[in-house]
C-alpha cells in the first residue's frame, strides 16, 4: 500500500522517527487485538464459539 501511494505522488513531512512511531503503535495495536481474540477464545465451550468471537473482535476494528 505504501508503494502504491508513493506512486501516486503521496509525499510525507514525516521523519524517520515519526515513522517508527506509527509502526510501533500499529504493533501494539495488532498485539492487543491478538491478545483480546485469544481470551475470547478461551471463554468459548466450543471451537465454533471460540472461532465466532475471534472472528468478531478482528472484523470489528475494520
């Protein structure tokens, strides 16, 4: 996605720190989203239940 913007002449002011920082940030939030998937997932009784709420809580953010 990144390439393809840049393609199309998107241009940043951001440094190479404020970048890192995004990613970071971006990390974190995928981490705290897996770590959410697999508690639901173990509050399931069934595997269609734990695949249910982990399907749930990843779809839901997007």
């Amino acid at each position: 996605m990144v390439g393809v913007s840049l393609l199309m002449g998107f241009r940043t002011s951001a440094n190479v720190l404020q970048w890192l920082a995004v990613i970071g940030l971006v990390g974190l939030f995928i981490l705290a989203i897996s770590w959410v998937s697999a508690a639901l997932g173990l509050l399931a009784s069934t595997p269609d239940g734990a695949s249910g709420y982990t399907f749930a809580s990843c779809s839901c953010p997007t």
